[in-house]
C-alpha cells in the first residue's frame, strides 16, 4: 500500500477536514501500482492523485468499446469523471501532463495525418476546379478540452469510439455550461446523460445538418480544480441536478515538492504501451455500421463479491440523506464502472483479452469505490465547514458595522435585540455576540446607570471608536 498520509514527514501538511485513508494503490494491476508509484515519487505528489488521473485516462482510452453488464437492462460504461481537487501549486497540471501524455502523443499523430490528408483533399478540389464532389477528410480525436455540447456532438460523431476531455482547471468546463443560452440551457442534462452512456440529441439551426443524434456516447473527463473554485462551480444547483455526486474526488496532503529526478523513461514506455493497448480495442458494429460496445459478463465469483457489496451498501445508502445519499446512490454505479477498467488494465498489462470480468477485479472495483465514496463525502465535509466559516465572518462583520452605525458607536444588548431580532431571538443570545467582540477586543465594556433609575446596564462601544464619539 502507498500511504498518502506520513506524519512523521514534515514534507506533509495541511490535511483538510479530518486526515485522508490510505490511498488502496495496490487494487492495480501489479504493472500500473509500479506505474503510479514512480509518477507520484517524480512529481512529488500523493498516490490518490495519480491513481484517479490514471483511472479516468484509462477509461477514456477504453471509450465506447467495452461495457458491463450487471444485469438485463444495466449495463456500466467505461466512463470516469474526476477531479483533483487541491489548491494552487499542489502539483495538479504536472500529474495531468505525465498521465495523458501517451493520449496527446496519439491525438498530435493524428493531426499530423490528418493535415496531410486535407492537403491532399484541397489539391483536389483545386484541380477539378471544385468539381471535386468527396467529403472532406475528418480528424480523428482523442481529447477534447473546451467547447459547448453542441461541438462536443459533433466530435463524438465524428469519434463514436469515444473521447477524453482533459483540463489543467476544470472551472472551464463548469464555465461552459449553458454560456450561449441566455434563457438557461440544456448543457448539465445532457453531460448527466452522457455519464450514462445514454444516446441524445442536439437540434441545431444548420439547415445541412439540423439534428445530431450521439449514439451509445464515451466521454470520460478528468481535471484539477482548486476547492474554493469547487465549492462555487458546484454552487446548489450541481448538487440539486446531480453533477457533484457523479464525481469522483480526490483532495489529498499537499507535499514539499522538491526537485526530483524526473519519471524514469522505462515507466512512461510500460505507461504509454498499457495506454495504447486500450486504444487499440475496438467495439462491434451493427448491421447498419453504427458503433456498438461489447459486453463484458461477471465470472462467477466476482457475481459473489458484486452481491455482497451491493447489500452491504443499500444499507449504508438507505441511512443516508440528501448530498450525501446522492453520492452514495452513484457509487454503486462507479463499483462497477472501476472493476470494468482495472480488469481491461489488467488485461492490458498481461497483453490477452477475455470477456468476462474477473473476481481479483471486482474485489478492486469494490475496493476503491468505498474508498472514493469516503473521499468524495470528505471533500463534501471540508467544503460544508468552509460555508459554516463563511457565515459566522459574514454575522460577525454585520454585528461590527451595525454598531459602527449606532449612535456614539454603541449599543446594549437589549438594543441589539430589538433591532436585529431576525438574528438573535432574545437579549442573551445578543449579549452573547456582544461579549464575543469584547473577548476578541473589538469592542469595550463599561456599565452605565439607567436613565429611569434601575440598576446599570451593559455598554458596548467599538473600540476603534472609543474616544472618538461622534
């Protein structure tokens, strides 16, 4: 195991809401654990980081080509969203380079075929004077990083073997939901349908091509993203509509990433072959040429560790509630979306292929599943704690400039009250705020006598104010 947490390194620091599990790096295949551990050494990082970036390049590798089938009528994609969460400097976009380096290598080949291929085709078109009545060569994809849903349908036609949407910060995707709607879109309905594997449609105003149907669509997607930016993307709504809890995440250590020596060349070639081999599947085709994936079936004993999970689960599901059990309702999902690329990646590393998925990968699948699900409901944890701090700033700086407005800068508890009675429902929870200034020294305290003879009351005075009475 490559423990993500090492107190007794001081290189390790700032651990968010509650120290991470150890990260279960050796529910890889044997080849990818070495893999992973060289990359997080190089770069410095936690293992989670680079194992999630791995998972989700793999399964963009994997595209349309396979499924899995749970039962009739459930079938699991080969399709991963992730996001590592971490602020700036934690080593998020040199992990990303090194993990979809052997993606880009492919996606640089192409275009250089690609280039080749439209010179040929505008020679052509020249000579015959437009005449020249052939389509026009069309690239082939491997990444994607930005652009709306709507081009996003035409590369996954024009690539039905499936895409990869890599991105340093993910703030853009999020941006580019709805960007070109002013009366709000369908952008999150349609990558909610996406993560499916689900078929959609786009209606365009292209009088060519006014309707573009994706059929049986492969998109995996992995990005960094800092957690303050999270927490805003995500806003109310992506919990609401489902997005946040189809998301898996890592938020690990930050580390004092000193100088390296880089990742060793014999890793990034194991890397790059394992990557390639996954490229090189291919899905069936149906009798009308569309793109079709083939199934992979549960061998007997992984149908054993499936069920046990899965009943297991329902309860810890059925006690949860809200953001949490949305969370936990998608991780029964990516169980199976996990086992389904860790057995491809081994079949990949050991260079056959089978059609089945095997008990060791179902037994990982479940593994790092929980585990993600733990992660995932721990970044949910720091993000709420970091509202809960945010509100109690935002009370605590009203208090100051509602006194600042008082008269001679101060007031009593029972004036208090009585004007901001929204917020404090009776004169003790007033004074309370109040001694919380006086015990920080934003304010001082005297007592003075009632103007109708009763016993002295509490003053409070902003002490930036204190001898400066208006």
């Amino acid at each position: 195991m490559i423990p993500d947490t090492t107190p007794e390194n001081p290189g390790n620091y700032e651990v968010v809401s509650g120290t991470p599990k150890e990260f279960p790096c050796n529910s890889f295949p044997p080849k990818v654990v070495d893999i992973i551990s060289a990359i997080a050494e190089a770069k410095k990082v936690c293992a989670s980081m680079v194992g999630l970036a791995v998972l989700a390049i793999s399964a963009g590798a994997i595209g349309a080509t396979r499924r899995f089938f749970i039962q009739e009528g459930w079938f699991e994609p080969a399709i991963v969203w992730a996001a590592i969460v971490m602020e700036s400097g934690g080593g998020k976009s040199p992990v990303l380079d090194e993990v979809d380096r052997p993606s880009r290598k492919l996606e640089d080949a192409a275009f250089t075929e690609y280039f080749s291929q439209m010179a040929v085709y505008e020679s052509k078109c020249e000579v015959s004077k437009g005449k020249h009545n052939a389509p026009p060569p069309i690239a082939k994809r491997y990444i994607v990083d930005d652009c709306t849903t709507e081009a996003l349908a035409v590369r996954l036609n024009e690539n039905p073997r499936g895409l990869l949407l890599v991105n340093d910060e993910l703030t853009q995707w999020f941006k580019g939901f709805d960007s070109y709607k002013s009366k709000g879109g369908v952008d999150a309905p349609r990558y909610l349908k996406i993560w499916g594997g689900k078929s959609f449609t786009v209606d365009r105003k292209n009088k060519d091509s006014p309707v573009l149907y994706c059929r049986n669509p492969g998109l995996s997607i992995v990005g960094g993203i800092q957690p303050e930016v999270l927490k805003n993307a995500l806003g109310r709504d992506h919990f609401v509509n489902g997005l946040a809890a189809r998301l898996l995440m890592v938020q690990p250590i930050k580390k004092l990433r000193t100088l390296g020596d880089g990742v060793p060349r014999e890793t990034r070639e194991a890397y790059a072959k394992i990557i390639t081999r996954l490229y090189d599947l291919s899905p069936e085709f149906d009798s009308e040429g569309n793109c079709r994936p083939i199934l992979l079936e549960m061998s007997v004993d992984a149908n054993e560790v499936w069920r046990e999970f899965y009943d297991r689960h329902a309860h810890r599901e059925f006690e949860a509630s809200g953001d949490e059990g949305a969370l936990l309702a998608k991780t029964r999902s990516y169980v199976a979306r996990i086992a389904l690329v860790i057995e491809l990646l081994s079949q990949a590393c050991n260079g056959y292929w089978r059609d089945y998925v095997s008990e060791d990968s179902m037994l990982a699948g479940v593994t790092l599943g929980e585990w993600f699900a733990d992660e995932g409901l721990r970044v949910y944890s720091a993000m709420r704690e970091t509202s809960e701090d945010e509100a109690v700033v935002k009370d605590r700086v009203t208090l100051i400039e509602w006194v600042d407005r008082r008269p001679n800068h101060e007031t009593t508890a029972r004036e208090l009250q009585r004007n901001m009675s929204h917020r404090f429902g009776s004169t003790d929870s007033a004074a309370l705020a109040l001694r919380g200034l006086l015990n920080e020294g934003t304010v001082t305290h005297r007592f003075e006598q009632s103007p109708n003879g009763g016993p002295p009351v509490d003053m409070f005075t902003l002490a930036s104010r204190n001898g400066k009475q208006a």
